[in-house]
C-alpha cells in the first residue's frame, strides 16, 4: 500500500515547493554562469544595413520608337485660338536623340521600374540664344517717339530743298496743348556756313524766311566787320507755350514752329554784337537797327527792345502774316 502511494507522495511534495517558488519570484533572472572549461564564444558579426535606395544601371539600345522631341500638344475642340504672338527669330532646333548619340548605347539611372524602349537616353540641353537677340527684340517693340531723327546721323545741306539750309527733317511733333505742334519739322543747324549756336526746331516756311535774312541783312550788313559773321546765338525756336509765358494768352508762334529768336550776332574774330548791350548807340547799335529792320519783311512779325520788356534782349522773328502787312516794332 505503502509502495503504491509513493509516486504521488512525491508529486505532491514538488507541487508544494513549486508553489512556494511562485510565491516568492526573484527581482531579476539569474545571469547564467559559464560552464566549468567552456570558452567565451566571439560575438556574430553584424550584418551592414542595406542602402536606402538600390540603384540599378542598365544598359539598353536607344531603339528607333524614341521621339525626337516633345509633342506639341493640339487644342481640344471648341476652345478658341490664342491670340497672334509676333514669330521670334528662327533658332535652329536641337538635334535628335539618334544625332546626339548614334548607335550608342545609353545608359540609365533609375529607382525602380522598368526601362522601355521608348526611353530619351538624356535630357536635350537648351541652345544657347543667338547673339543681339534682346536688342533685336527690343527694337522691334520700341515705339518711336515724335520728334526724333528719322534718319540719325544724316544731316542735309539741302533740307527744305534749299541749298545751303543745314539740319535734319524730324518726324512730326504732337504738342501736348491744343494749338502746339509742326507737322514736318526740321532741326536747322546752320544757315549758308554760318552757324547756329543752338540747333533750331521750326518748320521750313522759317528755316527759309531765316536764310532770306541772313542774305539780304544781315551779311551785307556786318561786311568785313570783325571777319565777317560767324553765328547766330539762338536763344528759343519751337517751345509749346503761351505768348510771353503770360498766363491765359494765346498760344506762341513759337508752339506752332513759326518763330526764332534771336540773340547776338558772332563775328569771326570772337566778338559778338549783342541786342542787350548794343542796341543803344554807336556803330555796333547802328548795325543791329539795320539788321531789326531787314527782318521785317522775310519775316511777319518783328519784335525786338523797343517794342516791349519782354524782347529788351532779342530779335522776335516769326512768319504770321497780317491783312495790314508785317507787324515790326
């Protein structure tokens, strides 16, 4: 009987010391201890980590499918056509992929993917732009101003188709007040070698009234006094303004490139017979009277220091004409 019950005797006994283990678990796992002559094992080595990305190089023949350049894409039905661009000079289009590299093999870079026939072996790099392209361009679009030189740089000794008028023709001045402006102007440089210290901007009716004085006044007039004359100071042609600058007047035979002041009179030695300090007396005055009156005549109106303080320093020439005949004080 004895005998029998020994195995469960012995069951019991483990259960009984199993659940007092339980009951008191340790803190932490015992660090196992090396077997008694068994040596340290060497750590496993560590495998590196794999790249972040694997690239693949893969060789294939540019086929004949690859397009030569992008398409360009068609307008969907119904939209309406852009508007007109102005056709930028010709650049000469890239050449194709077969030209850039033939019968090369192209070599690819990808993540991933498949690579297909149809594949541009590399980006086509832009053409440089043709050299003076932005001026051309700039040119093109550049509205031209009123007033400037039709023809820079060619100076007529013919202008007005008169000999001896020198100057340019200008293109047509709008002035920015109702009565100013000249439909054909010209910019007048000299007068038969006898120049203009200031260009004037007239009209031709002026230009020619001017030459008509110089000849019949004033180079009879100064003869061989100091050399002969040299220049004309001009001190105001065309100018959109009022008579006098006077506010409320009427707008200036000046504004309309009918008139031409006149300030001194340059001889070839350097001197110079001026209204403002000459007029009174004396054989320069005496020469500059001659002169105020030969004007009147070529020109409508003269005006110079007796007829007002607003001309006590010039000769005021213009073409108006008077029912009554030229207006000269």
């Amino acid at each position: 009987m004895i005998r029998r019950g020994a195995p469960y005797l012995a069951a019991l006994v483990s259960l009984a010391l199993g659940g007092a283990a339980l009951a008191e678990a340790p803190d932490r796992s015992p660090r196992p201890l090396f077997r008694p002559g068994a040596q340290a094992a060497a750590p496993a080595p560590v495998a590196p980590a794999p790249a972040a990305e694997s690239v693949t190089r893969v060789a294939i023949n540019a086929g004949p499918q690859a397009p030569a350049r992008s398409l360009r894409p068609v307008l969907r039905g119904g939209a309406p056509a852009p508007a007109a661009v102005a056709a930028a000079p010709e650049v000469a289009a890239p050449p194709a992929p077969s030209a850039i590299l033939p019968e090369a093999i192209a070599t690819l870079v990808f993540n991933g993917g498949v690579a297909t026939e149809r594949a541009i072996p590399r980006s086509l790099r832009p053409r440089l732009r043709p050299d003076g392209l932005e001026q051309r361009v700039r040119a093109t679009a550049t509205r031209q101003i009123p007033g400037r030189v039709t023809q820079p740089g060619r100076a007529s000794d013919n202008l007005c188709g008169v000999p001896g008028l020198v100057g340019e023709r200008l293109a047509p001045i709008t002035g920015r007040t109702r009565g100013c402006g000249i439909a054909e102007p010209v910019r007048l440089r000299a007068v038969d070698g006898i120049t203009l210290s200031t260009p004037a901007t007239v009209n031709c009716e002026t230009a020619r009234a001017l030459q008509t004085w110089v000849q019949r006044s004033v180079v009879p007039t100064v003869g061989r006094t100091g050399g002969g004359v040299a220049s004309l100071r001009v001190v105001a042609s065309y100018a959109c303004r009022t008579r006098n600058n006077q506010p409320g007047a009427r707008i200036s035979e000046h504004g309309r490139g009918n008139a031409v002041d006149i300030a001194g009179i340059g001889l070839a030695n350097g001197d110079e017979l001026t209204v403002l300090s000459d007029w009174g007396g004396g054989r320069d005055g005496r020469m500059l009277r001659d002169m105020h009156r030969g004007a009147c005549g070529p020109f409508g109106t003269v005006l110079g220091p007796n007829s007002d303080r607003f001309h006590r320093d010039h000769f005021h020439f213009d073409v108006a004409s008077y029912r009554s005949g030229p207006y000269c004080r």
